[in-house]
C-alpha cells in the first residue's frame, strides 16, 4: 500500500504560472536549514507561499510561458530547479 504522503502535491499560482511540488521535494524542503523540523503542509505550503513571486517574476521578465512548473530542490546546493513538461527552465538560490 502506497503511504498517502506519498502522492501529496503541494501548489500555488501567482501571477499565471502555478509552482508544484510532489513528495520528494516536500522531503528536500524539510532538510534546508531554515525548515528543519517543520512538518507538512506547513512547511510546503510556506516555502511556496515564500518564494512563488519571485520566481513568478523571473519567469516573467525571462519570457516564460504560463503554465506549469515543477519543482524539484537540491538542498546541498541551495538551488530550486523549476521544470515545465520535464524540461528545465529555471534554476534560483534559495
């Protein structure tokens, strides 16, 4: 049986492009620094809440499409990678 964590994806629109996240950037999120210890939905919902009109902003200015884009995070690297149609668009610091 599959652990209903599992298949939760987290998003939120701004500006006409919609950040997502799935299970294993939920658990990448919950190893930066500044998230340890915070539990879900919390800590997914405010990491997009917190960096959505940036990136939405980047996209913008970079002539991005609208639409949307995954997220997936390299915690190491404090970068989070953003990907439409599993293509990647977008890289930003954290």
């Amino acid at each position: 049986m599959t652990d209903s964590t599992e298949s939760r994806r987290y998003s939120v629109s701004r500006e006409g492009y919609v950040f997502r996240l799935d299970a294993a950037a939920v658990r990448a999120v919950k190893a930066l620094p500044d998230c340890e210890g915070k539990e879900e939905p919390a800590v997914a919902e405010e990491f997009l809440k917190s960096h959505a009109e940036a990136w939405a902003d980047a996209l913008a200015s970079a002539g991005a499409e609208h639409g949307d884009y995954d997220l997936r995070i390299d915690e190491h690297q404090g970068k989070a990678h953003l990907s439409r149609a599993g293509m990647l668009v977008f890289s930003a610091d954290l």
